[in-house]
C-alpha cells in the first residue's frame, strides 16, 4: 500500500492548454449556434436539429457513466476502482446535461414556424412537428392525423415533456447518489456507503432497464412519429454505452500520458477495451436485426424509417456508419495486445466518438431536415462548430468535475487493493 501512497494523495488539476482549448471550442460553438438563429428557418431548423443532436447525445455519455457505476458495483467488480473517478466525474455532469437537453427540447417545441403540410400552409414547431403540429388531434381539422390521435396519450406536450423530466431527474439523482457515498466512504471507510451503493445500483438499474427505452423513444424516435419500432430504445442504449465507454477510455489514456493514474496498467485497459469491443459489436447485432427484418417485411409503414435513410443525401453516411462504429473497432481492438496499446486504444475511441455522432446524426436528421444536396458546406461548418462547443462544453464541465474530488482513487473502497494488483495472463 505504501508504495501506491503518495498516488492516493493525487489530485487532478485542470488548468493550461486543456482548459484553453475547451474554452475556445466553446466559444465557437456559440458563434455556430447564433449564425444558425441568424440564417432564417433553414438555419434554425438545422440549429435545432443540431442541439437536439448534441444535447441527446451529451446525455448519453453521463447517464452511461452511471450505468458503468452501477452495474460494476452490482457485479462487485474490483477491476475498475482504479479510474472509478471518470464516470463519477460523468455521474456529476449529468445534471447539467440534462438542464440543456429540456432547455432544447422545450424551446424546439414552442418556437413555430410556418411550413407546407398537403400544400397548406400551417404554424408547426422546430422539433417534434410530427405530433405536436396544432389540429393533428382535432377531427374537425384539415390536418387530423388518425395515427397521432392514437398516439396521443403519450405524444402530447405537458406528458411528454413531463416524462423527460421524471426519466432525466431519476439518472441524475441515481448518480448523485453514487458520488456522495463513494465520497463519504472515503471520509469514514468500512462497508456502510459501499452496502448502499451496491443496493442503489441494483434499484437503478431496474428502473433504468424499464425507462431508458421510453426516454429514447420520446426524445427522438417521436421526430418521425408514424414510424415506430421496439428495438429503438436497445439501440439507443446499445448507442449510449459503448460512446460512454469510449469517453472513459479516452479520458484515462489522455491522462495517463499526461502523468495521472499511474496505478491503472495494461490489464485495466484490456477489460475496458474489451467492454467497448462487445458493445460495439452488440451496437452492430441491434442495427442489423432493426435493419434487416424492416427491410425483410417491406412493410411500407417500416420501411418509410429508411428509405428515408437510402435517398442519395443520406445514404453514403448510412454505410459510413456501420463502418465507423463496427468494421473499425472489430479491426482496431480485436486481439487482446490491440487492447492492451494506449495508442491503439486512443484511435480506436476518437473513431467511435466520431462514429456514434453520426449515428445520432442519421436517427436525428433525416427526420427534421429536408435535405436539397449531398452536401452542404455551410450546414456541414455549422454542424462541426456545434459539435466543437459541445465538445468543448463537456470536456470544461468534466474535467472541472474531476478536479473536484479529493483523490483520484476511491482510497477506502473495499476492492481498491484488487484493482491494484489487476492482472490478466
């Protein structure tokens, strides 16, 4: 133990270069956003489609760092005490991240403008105007939509609105939660705090289990909201984990090679390479069968979802997709010394951040944006500010979170001594 003393002690400290860069990206990503509300409808619609875009998915990567919290503490896993700070410093953001994506989605629904429906003009909303466009409920309207009347019980503002609420305050409670005992256990030891998060965790992720796919369903498969399917909410999970994972990986390597957490060795990085590898690879399992048998049953309701997806604007980033996320994790992390490399393991989670952005992409867009080209220079420079202030955002509030704890290991957890001396043969 004394040998590892003075590690123990470590703080991170977040100032310099990273801290600049964030700042910067951050600025930009607000030049992005105010030249999008500048550029007439098409540019809010694309902003909106963007935040929305970023804000989900920042949501994603904190509720994930929960999840990783919970279903090691379930699983009385030792393994990873040793960068357990990372999806804590998640678990703490998340909060915040949940603030921007209400902030978006509120505002997505009540600023309107005006477009064509069945060559009448009418007043819809920047975000969810497929069901919350006025007179789709109304049998006396010229717009009534029998499909979204049958929806209606759930797709309507004050219950939709209220649910995201409940689901985002719920995660970030759980999270909380997490970070205050694993802090007061470092303060008293003993196995009091630990005991309570193993119980939290497993209540967390049987109401995570049961709700996550609701979430995912309201927050962007209700965007094209004729079409429906049951694997989406896996999918986003699916989706949501392994970017989680990625993020966590890339946070512990940046800093392992910046002098912080000497402790973690190659077998730590092997068993998280090998989390991202099977989660990819289940990503892959629940975007073919969603694929596959939609395209099977060519049933024309289903099949809308990607046809859209197969029209030349989107098609080429459809393929990318799958290469990105599957072909180049299956060839980057396949063999276990592949794992076991920093840099290996580096380029193999920027290549999953980047790929799963555009897996958002393509569920988010195709459904809020009527695309005229392939290619859009100005669209694809706004989209990339966006993504740098997020980006940035949440590199700023991550790692301002890390700074905060007092050590960079839970020093009084109960398996910290068998995370130490992890080792794979």
């Amino acid at each position: 133990m004394s040998t590892h003393q003075h590690s123990f002690d470590e703080r991170f400290e977040f100032a310099g270069k990273a801290k600049t860069i964030s700042l910067v990206a951050i600025v930009i990503g607000v030049v992005g956003i105010l030249a999008g509300f500048i550029g007439g409808d098409k540019g809010i619609q694309n902003t909106f489609s963007n935040l929305l875009l970023m804000s989900y998915y920042f949501v994603g990567v904190c509720v994930a760092g929960v999840f990783f919290l919970a279903y090691n503490y379930v699983a009385q896993a030792g393994w990873s005490v040793a960068f357990l700070r990372i999806p804590q410093a998640l678990a703490r953001v998340l909060g915040i991240a949940a603030v921007i994506l209400l902030v978006v989605i509120v505002a997505g629904l009540l600023m309107k403008h005006e477009i064509l429906e069945e060559g009448k003009k009418v007043m819809a909303p920047y975000l969810y105007a497929h069901w919350a466009t006025p007179g789709l409920t109304d049998k006396n309207s010229e717009h009534f939509d029998a499909i979204i009347t049958g929806k209606s019980a759930f797709l309507n503002i004050p219950f939709f609105i209220g649910t995201i609420i409940v689901l985002l305050g719920l995660y970030t409670w759980f999270g909380k939660l997490l970070v205050d005992y694993s802090n007061n256990e470092d303060q008293l030891g003993g196995m009091f705090n630990y005991n309570k998060s193993f119980k939290i965790s497993a209540i967390f992720l049987t109401v995570f289990g049961f709700t996550f796919p609701v979430y995912a369903f309201g927050a962007v498969m209700s965007l094209e909201a004729h079409w429906y399917s049951t694997m989406f909410g896996w999918y986003n999970l699916a989706a949501a984990h392994v970017s989680g994972l990625a993020v966590i990986a890339l946070i512990l390597i940046v800093l392992k090679q910046n002098g912080y957490f000497s402790w973690v060795n190659e077998s730590h990085m092997q068993d998280l390479g090998k989390l991202i590898f099977g989660f990819s690879i289940f990503w892959t399992y629940v975007w073919f069968a969603q694929f596959f048998l939609t395209w099977y049953a060519n049933i024309p309701e289903e099949t809308v979802y990607f046809y859209k997806r197969w029209e030349p604007q989107y098609k080429w980033w459809f393929w990318l997709n799958i290469v990105l996320n599957f072909v180049a994790p299956l060839f980057l992390l396949m063999k276990n010394d592949d794992k076991r490399s920093l840099n290996r393991m580096k380029l193999a989670c920027i290549i999953i951040i980047i790929g799963h952005w555009l897996d958002y992409y393509m569920m988010i867009m195709p459904g809020t944006i009527e695309k005229e080209h392939m290619f859009d220079i100005v669209e694809f420079a706004q989209d990339m500010a966006i993504f740098a202030g997020f980006a940035g955002l949440f590199t700023y509030l991550t790692l301002t979170a890390l700074s905060k704890f007092n050590s960079l290991i839970p020093k009084k957890h109960p398996f910290v001594e068998e995370s130490l001396h992890h080792h794979i043969q």
